[in-house]
C-alpha cells in the first residue's frame, strides 16, 4: 500500500518485524502520505513514523520490533561473488531449474541467497543439513537424501543442501565404502532432480570431482571488499547510533579498512552480542569485528586494537 519511495528501506525492514502490525496501521500511514506529497523524504518520513508512534502508543503497543532487524537480508550490493547474482537469479525464475554449489568462508552470504532466490522464483525454501541427512545406520542416509529431493519435487520447493562436502567429498579419499554410497546416491539424485538445487560448502576444494561436474554454475562467495564493509559499517552506525567523536569515527574507519577477512555474518555476530553486552562506542564496534576477524585461521597474532596509520 505504502510506494517504496515513500519511505525508507530501513523503517520498511523495521516495520516488517512488528509482530503484531496490523494492516488498517498500513492504511493509516498510506493515506497520510497523501498530504505530505509536497515534502522531502526525510520530512516525510518524520511525520508518518510520529503519525505511526502516536498511535501505537494510545493501544499500549511499542512502535519498533523487539530487536531491531540486523543487516543480514540479502543485498547484492554487499554479497562479493565471482558471478552476476542477479543475472543467475533472473535466469533461475525463467527456467525454474538449475543446479548450483555455492561455496566460500562462513558468514559469505550463501544461505541468505539461497532464501532470497526461493523469494524471487516464488518457491518454497527446503533446507537440509548434513545434521538431517546422515544417519548412523547403512543405507538411511541414501533413503533420506531420497525422501529430501523427493519431497522438494512434490511440493515444488528449491531445496538448499548445507555442508555439501558431508556428501560429495572425494572419493579418493574415502575410507569406508558407506562414505562412497553417500556420494553416488546424491550424484544420482541430482541427476535425476529438474527443480532448483543449491548445495554450500566451505570445502569446496574436498569435493568429489565428477560431483562438481554435475553443477549447472559454481559461485565463489568471498570475504566483503573494503567498499561493501565500509557500506555495512556506515548502514550499522546509522542504525544503532553508535556514539564517537568525529576522530573516533575516522581512526573506526581506517581499522576496517584493514580488516580484509570480514563476511556479512561477522557483522550480525557483533550486533547481536551487542543485545546481551551493550556496547555503543564506534571504537567498541570495530574492535569487535576485528577480534572477530582474529578468531578465523590464518589470523593469529594480528592485532585486533586501534592502530594509527602512518
């Protein structure tokens, strides 16, 4: 009801959480922008969110969600694949087929796409770990990977596979003949699959050759560049009003700039530590997305406080 130049991206997103927001509220709010059409955005914004918060507030009910939504809603903008996302996306809801490994550091954004592609074709999102799939006894784990891709064919669902490489390691590296039967049922099943098929990993260099093979397109989600982090810093100071003077924020913005290895999950898990260790300091934050940062392999021993660049 309400033009999505009506208002912001971030309130919209706020709104959508709102549990118990009823649409005669929506209505409200539409008919208002009506008389504010000679106004600039962020008047116009200020007057509805008073409209809004007024009368949230006669009922007895609060005008924003319980947590405020993080940045973890997929944007392209902030996703650092090797391919056009939205060209795939856009070919998948033509077709309405295809098979995918998605593979890169945790955190890189693959389930968030794997959920805004089931928005963006209209299916059903099926997901299934390896935790659902592998059963201690011989030959479950073949029966549930075929009841997985048979339920996700009758009820039309794009089915997500995590830890792909729990299925397609190499099998010239298996040990056990159970592990090479896990690998031939889901690479027959694939075969045999004509909906839409996502399979992550982190370890896609462990992957069954011949498996790789059977993939329509294989994406490389990889650590944010230093314009997507400074993007999500700049949205999460915004929103969360982190408190610093004007060299804080600088010497904030100098730290992230070197803080290379950084995912849009890196982000969700400081904001939402943030819930439980109150910390409002830009300082604070960017601290904490180094020690986040460190805490990866391949990082230990950089620093993680405040340096001041050269």
């Amino acid at each position: 009801l309400i033009e999505t130049d009506q208002i912001s991206e971030r309130w919209r997103a706020e709104l959508a959480e709102i549990e118990d927001l009823a649409p005669d509220e929506i209505e409200r709010l539409a008919r208002t922008t009506v008389h504010l059409q000679g106004r600039d955005s962020a008047q116009r914004e200020r007057v509805l969110r008073q409209v809004f918060e007024q009368a949230r507030r006669v009922t007895g009910r609060k005008s924003a969600p319980a947590h405020p939504p993080l940045p973890g809603h997929y944007r392209a903008e902030l996703i650092n694949a090797d391919v056009d996302l939205l060209q795939v996306a856009n070919s998948l809801v033509a077709t309405r087929s295809g098979r995918l490994c998605l593979y890169g550091p945790p955190g890189s954004g693959k389930s968030a796409f794997a959920q805004h592609l089931a928005e963006r074709i209209g299916m059903p999102l099926m997901v299934r770990r390896a935790s659902d799939l592998i059963d201690k006894y011989i030959g479950e784990t073949e029966k549930n990977l075929a009841q997985a891709f048979g339920k996700a064919t009758d009820e039309g669902a794009l089915l997500l596979i995590d830890e792909a490489d729990s299925f397609l390691q190499d099998r010239q590296r298996a040990q056990h003949s159970w592990e090479i039967s896990h690998v031939n049922e889901l690479l027959t099943q694939m075969e045999r699959f004509d909906g839409v098929l996502l399979m992550c990993t982190n370890l896609f260099e462990q992957l069954d050759v011949a498996a790789l093979r059977r993939f329509d397109i294989k994406v490389k989600l990889d650590y944010l560049r230093v314009d997507q982090r400074r993007a999500m810093f700049e949205e999460c100071v915004a929103r969360y009003t982190f408190t610093g003077n004007e060299l804080q924020h600088q010497l904030a913005r100098e730290r992230l700039a070197r803080l290379d290895r950084l995912t849009p999950g890196d982000f969700q898990t400081v904001l939402r530590r943030r819930r439980l260790l109150t910390n409002d300091s830009v300082v604070g934050f960017v601290d904490a997305l180094a020690a986040e940062q460190a805490g990866k392999r391949g990082d230990a021993g950089r620093p993680i406080g405040f340096v001041r660049s050269e």
